[in-house]
C-alpha cells in the first residue's frame, strides 16, 4: 500500500562509513558525493512498500527542503526499523505519515 510521508534525515548513525554532507558542499541528485546527504535533509513523497531491514527505502519524492523536486529517493540498505523511522548504514531517518488532502490544499 503507497503511504504518503515526510523523511527527516535527523544524525549521522555512531559508526557512518560517509560523513553527512554540507548544504555548501553537497551536490543533491549526484551519485559522485564523497558524503552522505546532510543533516535535516528534509523529502515528501509516496512510499509504496514498508520498511524492512535488508531492503531500501525508495520514495516518489515530491518535494525537497521545501522546494518542489520530482525524483526518486532510494537509501541505501535499512539496518534497523523503529516506530517513526529507520537506520541506515549512515543516517537515521524519521518517516511521519502525511495527510494527501491537507499537503494538497496548501497548493
């Protein structure tokens, strides 16, 4: 079932193989970044299958920091799911479910 949703990147997880990025430095949409994306990296989009440790989180952005972005979001592998969110390798990520109508009406 598709889930429309907010993603907060809220840290870096203790151990992160790549540090977050800067907003200065870090190139959104490139896959050559020598970081993972920054902190408070905010996205709104549909996620259509849940969260499970071992697969990725891949969301139907449409909205980035505030800005409308059509893409794709794909993290890389989940190591753990928790209620309101998930680690990955790097980053913990909240998820908040949103209300399609109320997003909608603000348009």
């Amino acid at each position: 079932m598709c889930q429309f949703v907010k993603i907060t990147k809220r840290c870096r997880t203790e151990n992160a193989i790549a540090e977050p990025g800067d907003w200065d430095n870090y190139r959104i949409g490139r896959a050559d970044n020598e970081t993972s994306l920054p902190v408070d990296y905010v996205l709104i989009g549909f996620m259509d299958t849940p969260l499970a440790v071992g697969e990725v989180c891949k969301v139907l952005r449409v909205e980035r920091n505030g800005t409308v972005a059509i893409g794709v979001f794909q993290s890389t592998a989940i190591q753990q799911v928790f209620d309101g969110g998930f680690v990955t390798r790097n980053s913990v990520y909240i998820v908040e479910p949103m209300d399609l109508t109320s997003y909608l009406a603000n348009y």
